[in-house]
C-alpha cells in the first residue's frame, strides 16, 4: 500500500518536473529567439529591399503565439497523464499541434504580405519616379489580395487532412455548389470580374481623376475593391461604384493627359481689321517664346470668323504642365499677353455694339408744353 501510494507521488511530482522543464525550455526559446529578431532587425534596417524589412516583424508575434499555445498543449498532455488518467486521446494533442503549426505559417504569411504592401506604398510615396516604373499602388493592391486568397486557401487545404477530412471530396461538393453560386450570384460575380479587368487593363489607378460622358460619374478614385470602385467627387461626396459598370462605358482619364490645351476665340473691331495682319503675327510670336507653352505641340492662331460685332480669330495651343491650377495660372498670363499685344497696335477687344446708319435727317420733336391746370 506505501510502495503504490510512494509510486503515486512520484508520478506526480514526474509530471510537474516535466512541466517546470518544459516552461523553463519555452522562456529560453523565447528569450534567444526575441534576440534574434532584434539583431535581423538591426541589420535589415541597413537595406532598402522592403522584404527583409517585414520579415522579423512578421515572423515575430506568430511564432510567440505558436510557441505559447504549443506550450500549453503539451502542458496539458502531461497534466491528463499526471491527473486525468488519459481522459483525452493523445491523438488529439498531436492533431491541435499540427494545427497551430499550419494557421501559424498562414498568419506569418498573410502578415508578410501586409508588411511588404505598407513598405512599398511608403517607398512610391518617397520615390515616384523610381518605383513607378515597376508597380504602381493598383497593381500592389491586387497583387496582395491575390496572394492573400491564396495563402488562405492553402492553408485551409491543408488544415483540412489533418482534421481527417477528404480534400477531393470538399472540391467536388465546391464544384457542384460553385455552379448553384454562379447563378444566384451573377452580379456579384459579375462585379468580381469588372475589378479583375481593371487591375489587368488598368485605365485608371488609384488617385485618378476620371470622367464618364456616359454616365455622371467624375471625381478621383479613393479605392479599388473587387466588387465596388470608390469615387471622390469634387464636392468630396464619395460615389460608388459596381465594378461591373466599367465594362459598359467610355471612360476619360485627365490624370493621363500628356498637355492641357487653350483653345479661346478673341473679337477685334472692326475698324481694326487693318491691324489683324500684324496682331495675329505677334500673338504667335508670344506663345513660341512662352516658357509654359509646348511649341513641339499644335499651334494655331488665325483670323476665322466674321461675327455681328467683331472680327474673330482663336488661339490653338498646349501647355507643358498637366496640373489643374498651375494650368489656368498660365492660361491667364497668355490671356493678359494677349490683351496687351492687342492694345500695343492700337486696337482693342470687341464689345456687342449696334450701329444706326442712314437716320441722321429725322430730327426730334420736344414734347409740347402739358396744359395748365385751370386756377
């Protein structure tokens, strides 16, 4: 009786020291492995790759969590053995082992991807010109997502055996219950495909100013979802978008407009017909030495049009900037320049004006003297 109750003891205190040993050995993991992340991170900070960058930070919070939970599984398998007499099949352990391992690498990865889009959109923001020529924020944002559904997917697939469950047999029922989705859900899918054409054609980027003469969509795109498109109007109302309606209309992008033209008609008098020779001439000769204005570009200022009140002639030509208010700041100068050229020959601007020939014989009688009024 004394030898099995010394062999109860024993056991007991065997599972606590197994217990002890095992939280002393995950601390220390811990410990040297946190060291570790610090010196990877010391070091990546000396490049400029964005991949070594997410790396530490990615593996770090994953790889804590997987080594507690593995902790406590085996914490609790010896506990079962010490105390529960094999209540849980030790089966169990090994399955919720194998689990934590697959959703951990899935987390590190999903986290990987996040770290490495921050850094990227943080580096086109910093360098435009150097990074843009090989991703742009769309096709970084698409590319992540991608691979998200991705990872995601794998990780389920591969979570799916370990819980004893037939991989062939889900992807046949996803079969059949795919073909029952795709027609209950055709907008949506149809939505899907809109955003998949934009991110492979690309006609607009986030940031893009964009305009429908079809529909009354106009404003800058905020966001690129899969199944909705956000709109900013300039009111700053946000507009949104099925993806699925890109597919049907013309769309304009003045974000890609290589000038931005002037295109304006000028009145003179007409008793400054003499001068419109040598006006237009310098008009001309101002727009070529212009430093705002493309002389490579179309450049056309000629007399056109006989109007009621003035002779017309229109200027035709294209700035060098694209930018919305930086273009109307030299639009007014070359309107000005304009205006002084004009007057510099001695002429000026027509207003409407009617004239009255042939009328000078008529002469105007005063209006007679009203009676007076009887006393």
């Amino acid at each position: 009786m004394n030898d099995s109750i010394n062999m109860n003891f024993l056991d007991e205190w065997a599972w606590l020291g197994q217990i002890v040993l095992l939280l002393t050995l995950a601390l220390f993991v811990a410990f040297i492995a946190n060291q570790i992340f610090r010196f990877i991170e010391r070091q990546t900070t000396k490049t400029r790759s964005v991949w070594d960058d997410a790396l530490p930070e990615a593996v770090r919070r994953p790889f804590f969590w997987a080594l507690a939970l593995t902790v406590a599984t085996s914490i609790l398998q010896f506990a079962q053995q010490g105390l529960m007499a094999g209540l849980i099949a030790q089966e169990v352990f090994a399955t919720v082992r194998s689990l934590i391992i697959v959703l951990s690498f899935g987390w590190f990865l999903l986290r990987l991807c996040s770290g490495v889009e921050n850094r990227m959109l943080e580096q086109l923001k910093a360098e435009p010109d150097q990074v843009q020529t090989r991703m742009d924020p769309t096709t970084l944002h698409a590319l992540v997502r991608l691979l998200r559904l991705a990872i995601f997917v794998a990780a389920v697939l591969i979570a799916l055996p370990t819980l004893g469950v037939e991989v062939t047999a889900v992807l046949a029922f996803g079969g059949i219950g795919g073909i029952a989705m795709g027609f209950a859900a055709q907008d949506l899918l149809a939505n899907f495909f809109g955003g998949l054409m934009i991110y492979l054609d690309k006609p607009f980027a986030i940031g893009d100013w964009i305009r429908s003469p079809d529909r009354e969509i106009e404003g800058t795109v905020e966001k690129i979802g899969w199944r909705l498109t956000v709109v900013r109007t300039f009111d700053k109302r946000p507009l949104y978008v099925p993806n699925s309606v890109f597919n049907k209309l013309s769309l304009e992008n003045p974000s890609r407009m290589s000038h931005r033209r002037i295109y304006e008609t000028i009145g003179l008098r007409y008793q400054d017909a003499a001068r419109m020779d040598a006006i237009i001439s310098d008009v001309k000769a101002m727009l070529r030495a212009h430093e705002e204005i493309d002389s490579s570009q179309t450049m056309i200022v000629n007399f056109n049009y006989f109007a009621p009140s003035s002779l017309d002639f229109f200027v035709y030509t294209f700035t060098k900037t694209t930018n919305w208010v930086r273009f109307h700041e030299i639009k007014q100068d070359v309107l000005l320049r304009i205006v002084d050229v004009i007057r510099s020959h001695g002429a000026d601007i027509a207003f409407p004006t009617t004239t009255l020939d042939g009328l000078s014989h008529l002469t105007v009688e005063p209006d007679p003297e009203p009676d007076s009024a009887p006393a």
